[in-house]
C-alpha cells in the first residue's frame, strides 16, 4: 500500500510537470506568432509604410493625376515619415505629419465605415510666362498657351518637371516649383540659324547676280508672286533704262542677333557691306555702303525670306 501511495503521487508530479510544460509551450508560441495589436488605422500603415498607390486611393475628390501625386511625395516627405500628434474630430481625426518643407497637417475624414484624406496642400494660379504658341507640359498634363501666359488653376504643392516646346527652339526642360513666378525664353535651334543663313545669304547672291547681269535666275529662298521677287525684277527693268552702269558687289555680311518673331517665322538682324560702283562716260565712282536689314524668315521645307525691313 505504501508503495502504491508513492506511485500515485509520482502520477501527479509528472501531471503538474506536463501541464505547466504545455501551457509555457503555448505561451511561447502565442508571443511568437501572435503580433500584438497596434492602433494605426489604414491611412496610418499606408502612410508609414509609404504605399502611395493605397494613399492616393483615399483622396476625397482628387483632380489630379497619380503622377502628380508621386511628385508631391517626394518633394513633401523624407525616407521616414514620423507622424507627431494625432488628434480625433468629430468626423474622423487630425494628423501632424513631419516633412521635408515643415509640419504638414493631414486631415481623415470617416464616411460611411471608410477613411478619406481631405487633401488640401494646394497652390492656387500659378502662371508661367512663355514664348506664344509654344507647348506647355507639367508633370505629364498639356496646358493651353494662346497669349504667352500658362496659368495651372491647382496643384498640389511640389516642383514639377515643366516642359515647353516651340517649332524652331530648343526644348526646354526644368524642374520649377509650384507657384514661383517664372518667364522662359526659348534658344533658337542652331540648325535653325543655319537653315535661316543660307536663305539670306541666297538671297544676297540672287540680287548681287541680277544687278551684274540684269537678269533673274532661279532662286529658293523667295516666293516667286512675292513683293521682293518683284521688288529685284523691277530694279532690274530700271537698270535697264539708266544711262549708266551700275554694280554692287556684297564684300562682308554677319548676323547681329536673331530670334523667333511668332510661329514659324524667324526675325534676323543682318549687317550688310556692299561695294557699290557707278561708271558713267565722264568717271567712275566706287563706295562702301554699310546697311542692317532686318529679315523675316519663314520656316518650312525651304526657307523662305518673307520680309525684309531695313534698320538703317
């Protein structure tokens, strides 16, 4: 009986031991398995764990792009995004984030069992100044330009990369932040001048040939049913009249500046030196004549001298 006695108590050690084994297995695994739970709400997780696609989802009423958005987050917010202070409302609750440009305030409201972010971090009308008729892109968003001012009613607070395209200029491109008051002037293309050039200097030619010969011959660089084709034939059919030999002879010529007049068309200063020599039965009198012309050159397949205005 003694012996059983024993038994039976060593039954109930090994039970205990058993017992309070399992139950620290359990234990154990719950804490390692089971992640305590931690109040952030969705917009919060999202929000720390930078899921962008998920934040701009919950924009109440947003009219602009994803794209726009990316911008916005990465110019506003650092790698880390700590939120300070959070504070309840009566329709949802109020968030103090850090960011990169100073405390940033979010705003969540609750509808209907779902989180909204009311974003408001906008700039209002901002206006750049551009070149007429040229092609105006932020951030992926074609503008319309019809009098050399862009103006972008909304947009969240960013820089933004601003393209701007004009036939004849090179392109521009630059990352300009929301709101700052900017005038760019496009750069003529070089190809361009070089195209606009070779019209003049054509041009130049064609007239020096047709006073020596007192003849028209065939020329790119003008409309044929233009006012200055006709303006070189009418010269020519005086010449023909005058009792006295005239020539001129183009010795030097050079671009003094040159810009875009409007679409298309190309405004050069050209300084011209001319040899101008008259002979007559009596004496022959030679000069240099200086002059600065100004030409307008329209840009096409060929480039064609449309008008030319002289400066002095």
């Amino acid at each position: 009986m003694h012996t059983r006695g024993l038994y039976d108590l060593e039954r109930q050690y090994l039970f205990k031991r058993f017992i309070f084994i399992l139950v620290f297995i359990i234990i154990f695994a719950l804490f390692l398995f089971i992640k305590p739970k931690n109040d952030y709400t969705a917009f919060e997780k999202s929000l720390k764990e930078k899921d962008y696609k998920a934040l701009y989802n919950m924009i109440m009423n947003k009219d602009f792009t994803y794209q726009v958005f990316e911008e916005y987050i990465k110019y506003n917010f650092g790698d880390e995004i700590n939120i300070k202070e959070k504070q309840k409302t009566e329709d949802g609750y109020v968030l103090k984030v850090n960011s990169k440009t100073g405390d940033k305030i979010l705003k969540i409201k609750k509808e209907k069992n779902k989180l909204y972010w009311d974003f408001n971090d906008y700039v209002y009308n901002w206006t750049l100044q551009v070149p007429l008729y040229s092609s105006v892109e932020v951030c992926g968003q074609i503008y319309e330009n019809k009098n050399g001012f862009v103006t972008i009613e909304k947009i969240p607070f960013a820089s933004y990369n601003v393209k701007i395209k004009l036939k004849g200029c090179e392109d521009y491109e630059n990352r300009i932040l929301a709101g700052q008051k900017v005038e760019v002037k496009l750069e003529l293309a070089k190809d361009v001048i070089d195209k606009c050039k070779e019209a003049i200097y054509d041009f130049l030619k064609f007239k020096e040939n047709a006073i020596e010969n007192k003849k028209i011959t065939e020329v790119q660089c003008l409309y044929t049913d233009s006012g200055l084709y006709k303006e070189v034939l009418n010269e020519i059919e005086w010449l023909k009249t005058v009792d006295y030999k005239y020539y001129k002879k183009l010795i030097d010529w050079k671009v003094v500046s040159a810009k875009l007049k409007h679409s298309g068309v190309i405004e050069i200063d050209v300084k011209e030196d001319w040899e101008v020599k008259i002979i007559t039965d009596e004496n022959e009198s030679t000069n240099i004549n200086t002059q600065y012309n100004r030409y307008y050159v329209e840009m096409g397949e060929n480039y064609k001298i449309v008008q030319i205005n002289t400066i002095k």
